[in-house]
C-alpha cells in the first residue's frame, strides 16, 4: 500500500490512494444526492478533515492535474443543458434571419387584371358602378311593373320596362330604383332582362326575354318570395313574384300588362 498520512481527527489513518478514491466518490455523491439531501458516504466531519488533508497533500497536485477529468465525470448534465441552450439560441437566430430576409424581399410582379380600366368606362356622375350589363341584355317587349306594398297600404306603381336593366339601391346619383331604407345598401341589386333559350312543349328550342335578379353583395341580402337569394348570382324571376330589399317593410311584386285582373287577390 501507499504512503499513510497520520490523522489527528480520524481514529483511523487513510493512504494517498484511499483519500484519491474517498474524494472521487464523495463528488459523485455530492452530486447525485444534492437535490434529495442525502447524506454523503462520509460524515460531515470527515469532509471537511478530507479537503484539508488533501490541500496539504500530493494528491491536491492529482486533483488539480486531473480537475478536467472530474469535471467531466462528474458534471454531465450542467453540460448537456448548456448544449440545448447553445441549440435554442441558434435556432431563434435562424429565425430571425429567416423572416428579415422574407421582409427585405420584393414582393413578385403581379400582371392580373386590376380593374382600373372598367372603373373607368364603368363611371356615371362620378361613381362607380358595381354592376355590368351581359351581352343577352335586351328591352323587353311585355310592360314589366312592381306593384309597391306598405304594410298592407298600395304604393304608387312603378313601370320596369323602358330599359333593359335597373340599379336598386340607396345612392340617388345612380340608382334607377331608389331604396331609401338604412338596412339596404347603396347599389344594393339589379334588375336585368336577358334573351335566354327555352324549349317549347312541342320539342322545339325558342329565345324570349325575361326578367332577373342579382344581389349585389349587399350588406343585408336580396329576398324573392321571402327566401334570400345567392349573391352576385342571377335569379330569374316569375309573374306574382315578391321581391323584399334589405330590413325594409315595402314589397314588389312583379306583374306586367297581360296580367289578370284579379292576380292581386290570388294567395
């Protein structure tokens, strides 16, 4: 065995090799038992006689030489930790540089259709008209009319039948059919008349002019016979039907001159 250096505390005497052993192990308990506060394999007496003897000894020198080896051993965690953290702040770097350089790029040429030129052959008394005739729009031949209802009181008749489309809504400038009502929106829908096919009951295929409805996009939809309809979609309308715009309480109902008399009084 080694050298043995006397102790005046231990009843016991240990040697250089047993002290180099004693500290290796009361390290790595140290550390395990820290958060559990354990007791060490040595009384508390004996550690700090342990650091004594050993500043004084030539194992202080085999500690110092190999403090890189026990970090190493003994501190495992404290480095892995410090890994992730090293990770994570590469990582938040990464990200950074990733969104300044989408911010310092130019944003791509875009060549779609702007809209700019209908505005401008689309622009009566200084607005902008919402909404454009197709090319099947025609005058129709039959006297359209909406017969105009109040709360069960008869509004004066309006003739529909002198253009081949009329504007519905709030803004005076351009609207054919003014709708004074807050809830309806200021080009709220369109009336329009399109030649369209349809088929005889003998087989044979004809064309005739007949009425429609479009919303819009209004705020607060377009209703025919109390059912809302699909916005920016035609409707094609029918003798008797009712027409509601927006909240307001007035309703038309859709006739023209070869109507019977007695029509108004059908449910």
């Amino acid at each position: 065995m080694g050298k043995e250096i006397p102790s005046k505390m231990f009843r016991t005497q240990y040697t250089e090799k047993q002290l180099f052993e004693l500290e290796a192990e009361f390290k790595k308990n140290i550390y395990k038992h820290t958060k559990k506060k354990k007791e060490s394999v040595v009384s508390l007496v004996e550690k700090k006689q342990v650091k004594d003897m050993l500043s004084k000894s030539s194992i202080g020198k085999a500690r110092d030489r190999n403090s890189a080896r026990f970090s190493e051993e003994l501190r495992p965690p404290q480095r892995r930790e410090a890994g992730r953290k090293e990770r994570r702040k590469s990582r938040e770097h990464e990200r950074g540089d990733r969104k300044k350089k989408a911010a310092k790029e130019k944003e791509k040429p875009n060549f779609a259709l702007s809209g700019k030129l209908a505005e401008e052959t689309n622009t009566f008394r200084g607005v902008v008209i919402k909404y454009s005739e197709p090319p099947e729009a025609r005058i129709p031949k039959k006297r359209w009319r909406f017969y105009v209802f109040k709360d069960n009181e008869n509004m004066p008749t309006l003739y529909m039948h002198r253009q081949s489309a009329y504007l519905i809504g709030r803004d005076r400038k351009v609207c054919d059919l003014v709708v004074d009502h807050p809830s309806c929106s200021k080009q709220h829908a369109a009336l329009q008349y399109r030649l369209v096919p349809y088929e005889k009951a003998d087989g044979r295929r004809e064309r005739a002019v007949r009425p429609y409805i479009i919303d819009l996009g209004s705020s607060n939809e377009t209703f025919v016979n109390n059912k809302p309809i699909e916005p920016l979609r035609y409707v094609e309308l029918r003798e008797k039907d009712v027409l509601k715009f927006g909240f307001s309480s007035r309703e038309y109902v859709l006739l023209h001159d070869e109507s019977k008399d007695d029509i108004l009084d059908d449910d």
